[in-house]
C-alpha cells in the first residue's frame, strides 16, 4: 500500500531527500507516485507536520 500526501504538506523536500525509490515528486503540495512507492515509510519518518500517511 503505498503512501500518501495530504495538504498540511508545506513542501519542505524533506520526505523527497529520504525517498530511495525517488517516487515523490515536487509541487505546491509533493505527491507520492504509488507504482513506485515500496512503502517503507522513510518519507512518513521525515515528515515535520505530519502530513504523509498510509493510504
């Protein structure tokens, strides 16, 4: 299942630095690509406001 960003993000890259499969993509808000996203949690772990969760 793959994760997801909802709109408390404020862009930070923080989530896009940690990501090893580089399945999040920048914008206003940063989306998760779910075909590439393995689901670690590494982007969730980073996340200051704790706007990425599990789908």
């Amino acid at each position: 299942m793959a994760h997801k960003i909802s709109e408390e993000c404020i862009a930070c890259g923080a989530c896009a630095d940690q990501c090893p499969t580089e399945a999040i993509s920048e914008g206003d808000i940063y989306k998760i690509d779910p075909e590439l996203c393995i689901d670690c949690g590494a982007c969730e772990d980073v996340c200051p406001t704790g706007a990425i969760s599990e789908e």
